[in-house]
C-alpha cells in the first residue's frame, strides 16, 4: 500500500486538533486531519456549544416566566428547542469544516492507529485502509468519561451527558452527580425547563475547583433558585425501578439514605483515552495514565505531541486551542519563551463564574503580600439595566509592584468578563494600567475598572472603607 506524506498528521478533529491543523497549513505545512467521528469533536457535538444553547434557550424562559411586566406562562415547544440547538451544532461544524477545506486542509474521517512512530494507519468507516506518515503528528485525541465503581448510564433512567443534551424528555424530578462546571450547568437547564433537580457532590461544595469562598457564594446563589444540593455525599448505586424512576443508595455525612427520581445523571470523571491509537507501535510511555510530555508539548518520541484534554485536566476547550496553535508554532521553531498563560475557568448559567490566577488564600500561601479590590454589580449602572445584579468583581494584586495576581467574577456575563483578566494579566498589565484606560459606560466591565480602583479606595460608585 502506498504510503502518502504530510509535514503534519493530526489526530482527532476537536477544537485542540482543527486549530493545530488550520494553524499548521496557515503556515505552510501540508496538513491532514483525521477524525474518527464527528468534526468538532466534544466541544461542537456533546459539550461547550449544545450546553451553552441549552442554557440560553432555558434561561430566556425562566426570565419570561419571572418578568416584572409579562404575565401569564410560557408553553414549552422541547423539539423547536432541539431543533435550534442542533441548527447551532451543524452550523458550527459546518463554519468549521469551510475554514478546514479553505485553508486546503485534507481532512478524512477514519479511526487513527500508529503503525511506528511516524507511520498511520487510517480506517474509515467501510473498513477502506489508507498508511500516512510524518515527522511530526499531534495527538488531539480528547477523554472519555469514567463513572464510579457499579456505576453506569442506560439511556433511559441513568444519563450521561450525552443523554441530557439529547433533551430526552423532561424528568420531573432529576438528581445530577457531580457539581463540576458541567454538573450544575445542566442541573440549571433542567431545572429552567421545569423539573425539580438536586445536585449530589461528594466534596464540601459545589465546584470543589474554585476558590472555596466564590465557591460558597455560587452555591448560596443556587440555593436561592430553590435548587436542592447534597454535598458530601456520594452516590453508591442507581438501580432503575420496573416501570419508572430509579432508586438512589446515598452515603451522606449523616449516613445512608435513599431517594426514588425520575432520572438521574452521572456527570462522571474524564479520563484520556489513547486505546485506538496502538501505542505499543510507538514506544510512548504513560505517567499515571497520561502520555508523558515537556513542557512542549512533545512527547519522549520526536515528533509526536499531545495537546488538549488528551494531555489530562483541565478538560477546556480553549487550553485545546492555545495548545494546538503553540505546537505549531514549536514545530516552526517559533516557540516564544515559556511564560505562563492564564487559563480561565468558567462556569456557564445563572449566575456565571470565572476566574483565572490566584485566589487570595492562593496568593497568601504563595507569600504574595497582597491587596484585594472588589465591586459589586449592585453598583454597576448596566447590571441594574439588564436586570441582573447580583454578584461581584474581585482582583488579588500584589501590593508593591501591583502586578494582578488573580481575578474572580460572579455574576452576569462573568465569562466574557475574564477575557479583560486574562488579557491583563497574560500582557503583564498592572493595576495602572487598568485605571488608566476608558471603560465604556454603561457596561458590566466598568465592575473591572472598579474593582481595580477600590483596590486603593478610589472606587467611584461605592462607599470607600479604605
Ligand atoms: C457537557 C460538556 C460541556 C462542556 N462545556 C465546556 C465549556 O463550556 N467550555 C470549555 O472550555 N470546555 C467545555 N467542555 C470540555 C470541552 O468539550 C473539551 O475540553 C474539548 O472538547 C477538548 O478538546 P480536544 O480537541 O482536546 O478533544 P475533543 O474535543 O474531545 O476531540 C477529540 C476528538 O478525537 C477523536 N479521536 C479520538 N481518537 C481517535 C482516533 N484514534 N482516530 C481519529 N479520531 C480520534 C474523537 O472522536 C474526538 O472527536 C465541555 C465538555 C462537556 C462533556
């Protein structure tokens, strides 16, 4: 069999190896891409562009539904729900795959496995058997999910994200395991469509990544919206019940309980997953599970890099993304120095939370001597406007040099307010430098500009204490 050659093979079509590839031939690499299912990977087809559809469609109800000056209620239409949300889907697949055609990107659909370290072995899905090597390949593989030991989805009574994306039916009561980003952003959707959801985390809190104090703030927030949420608590079993429902085995802190639901869905934990791609062909090592790489992203075989969720957590689109663009730029012999880049984490829904950088316990135990400056959106003249104004702005600098350590937002649009943080802190902007630049007014950012300045008791649409 022939053996046809790039510069370039990427492995998996998600957002870490479309941008490595559109990247890679905008540069002037002979580019193939390979994808075994669907362009786009999780992000476009089963996570970050189906929830955030869900979530917008779903909150503009509830707030139709708590509207100061509508009345009377909505009725639901859940398949013109579904409906715009895989129109979003196969529209962002479909931009995607005319910049991948545009930029004369080969992209074939087939299941990739290493022959060697440089040769591929593609099999598309007629069985039809294609070799491809290069000198330099990029694994851009993903996860998979992983549930506790007993545990595993149906379908039917037990979801996976998947199945709760999919919008099945509308439970009228659902327990969500797991109160990560994803958890409780699909508890919201669910619970905007009208079923009564309790989140089950077996941490001491809801988003046990964040900082614990933001932490405790979003979880009052979900308490609020009347959402029920068990914390150290641990699911044991789900056994679905003849005709309905499915029974719950709970190990809370106070002992064991049970609890009959609609449905339940398990968020689960992701894991990568290389088992297609025939490592042993290679001669790649595991550290605890995961490829081993530098802080190139290469791997201990020349040549072979891994970006993305394939590379461990944070499982993140955009962390995808810087990766598979940086590798490029690698492999061109671009590499910029290794600076540290501020990745955001965000959580999607009402309200939304983002941060990026140090907490402040962070900070301290790092030995910063630090100054923190906060603004609440109850100040803020837009917030009040569009009717959202709880929640606040929070910037950990250092005191001295004021460098900005961190940022914290809860509150409206949190997710597109990081972008100012990671955008400051990734230039090496200071505190200065945020209160020398003009803000629009009004606009939620001005919280930002506010925060900074109330860091030495200058805030403008608040009572100074300092
Ligand atoms: C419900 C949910 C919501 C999410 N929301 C967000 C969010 O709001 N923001 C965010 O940043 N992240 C979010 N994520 C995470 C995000 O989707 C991932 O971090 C992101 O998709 C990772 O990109 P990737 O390119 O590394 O991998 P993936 O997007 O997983 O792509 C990997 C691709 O590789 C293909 N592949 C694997 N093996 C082979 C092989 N042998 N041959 C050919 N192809 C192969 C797979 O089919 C897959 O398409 C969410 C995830 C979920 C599940």
């Amino acid at each position: 069999m022939a053996i046809q050659k790039y510069d370039l093979i990427v492995i998996g079509g998600g957002p870490g190896g479309y941008s490595a590839a559109i990247r890679g031939s905008q540069k002037g690499l002979k580019t193939i891409l390979v994808e075994q299912e669907t362009l786009g990977g999780t992000c476009l087809n089963r996570g970050c562009i189906p929830t955030k559809t869900l979530l917008h469609d779903t909150e503009f109800l509830t707030a139709v539904r708590n509207s100061y000056f509508l009345r009377g209620d909505m009725k639901i239409n859940l398949q013109r729900i579904i409906e715009r949300k895989n129109m979003v889907m196969e529209g962002s697949r479909g931009w995607v795959q005319n910049i991948i055609t545009g930029n004369n990107i080969i992209y074939l659909q087939g299941e990739a496995s290493f022959t060697n370290s440089n040769t591929i072995e593609l099999k598309s899905v007629d069985g039809e058997l294609k070799t491809l090597s290069a000198s330099n390949i990029i694994l851009a593989t993903g996860a998979t999910v992983h549930y506790g030991e007993g545990l595993q989805t149906d379908g039917e009574s037990i979801w996976s994200t998947n199945d709760a994306i999919a919008l099945k039916s509308i439970p009228r009561t659902l327990a969500v395991i797991g109160a990560g980003n994803r958890g409780v952003e699909l508890a919201q959707i669910y619970q905007n469509l009208g079923s009564k959801v309790v989140i089950i985390e077996k941490e001491k809190n809801v988003l046990p990544k964040f900082d614990w104090d933001l932490a405790s703030r979003y979880k009052k927030c979900l308490l609020d919206r009347k959402l029920n949420i068990l914390i150290r608590s641990t699911l044991v079993s789900a056994i679905p019940v003849e005709g309905s429902g499915v029974v719950l085995k709970i190990e809370t802190a106070k002992g064991k309980i049970e609890q009959k639901v609609e449905k339940v869905l398990l968020t689960g934990q992701r894991q990568p997953d290389y088992k297609s791609l025939n490592l042993k062909a290679t001669g790649l090592s595991l550290k605890n599970r995961i490829l081993d790489f530098d802080s190139n992203f290469e791997t201990d075989q020349k040549g072979i890099y891994v970006i993305g969720d394939a590379t461990g957590p944070p499982f993140l689109a955009h962390k995808a993304i810087q990766q598979g663009m940086y590798v490029i730029d690698h492999i061109l012999g671009n590499t910029v120095s290794q600076q540290q880049i501020f990745c955001p984490n965000c959580v999607y829904g009402d309200p939304e939370v983002a941060s990026v950088g140090l907490s402040e316990i962070e900070a301290e135990e790092s030995g910063y001597d630090i100054k923190v400056g906060e603004f609440r959106f109850v100040g803020n003249g837009r917030s009040g406007s569009i009717n959202n104004d709880t929640g606040l702005v929070t910037i950990i600098s250092e005191s001295d040099s004021k460098t900005v350590l961190g940022v914290q937002i809860i509150g409206p649009q949190a997710t597109e307010l990081i972008s100012l943080a990671c955008l400051v802190m990734q230039n090496g902007i200071d505190l200065n430098g945020i209160k020398k630049t003009v803000f629009s007014h009004p606009s939620l950012a001005e919280s930002f500009f506010e925060a900074a300045l109330n860091t030495d008791g200058e805030a403008i649409h608040l009572l100074n204490d300092n």
